[in-house]
C-alpha cells in the first residue's frame, strides 16, 4: 500500500502544548475511525511553523479526504517512492 508524506503548514505548531497535541491527535484518530482502516496513521513531526505527518493510505485522494473532514491542512501530500537511511550506504 502506498506510503505519502504530507504537509501541513500551521503557523505556531511548535508551540503547541501537549493538550493541544492531545485534540488535534484525537481528532486525528477520529476521523480514522470514520475513513477505516485503509488510512493509517505513522507518525508525525512537529516543526516550527510545519507538521509532517506519514500515512499508509490506499490513495491521496483519501488522505485529502482525512484532512477536509478533520479541518487539517494539507498543503503538500507526495507519495513515498524510497525510503533510504545510512544502512542504505553500506
């Protein structure tokens, strides 16, 4: 399945505190529970102004769909083609 990296560009997101981590993460896992298990949440890093998030998700399509119906931008998804990491140079 598809692997895509999305980016959301929110103005202050690395000085949100944790309960604001905690909505925004439960509205997350919400909208999920609604779209089912074909998107998947991997994990996401928070930036100054940025949030990057990894999904597994059969189509962009449904990943824009988890954004609109979560009120989260998505100013950027692009579909993982690789993955390297200093392994890769051995």
């Amino acid at each position: 399945m598809p692997k895509f990296l999305i980016e959301r560009e929110i103005p202050g997101a690395g000085d949100l505190g944790p309960e604001e981590l905690r909505a925004i993460s439960q509205k997350s896992c919400g909208v999920l529970r609604e779209l089912g298990p074909q998107v998947q949440w991997v994990e996401s890093y928070v930036t100054g102004d940025k949030v990057y998030c990894v999904y597994i998700a059969p189509s962009e399509e449904l990943v824009r769909e988890h954004a609109t119906r979560g009120g989260f931008p998505a100013n950027r998804v692009s579909e993982i083609k690789r993955m390297i990491d200093p392994t890769t140079a051995e």
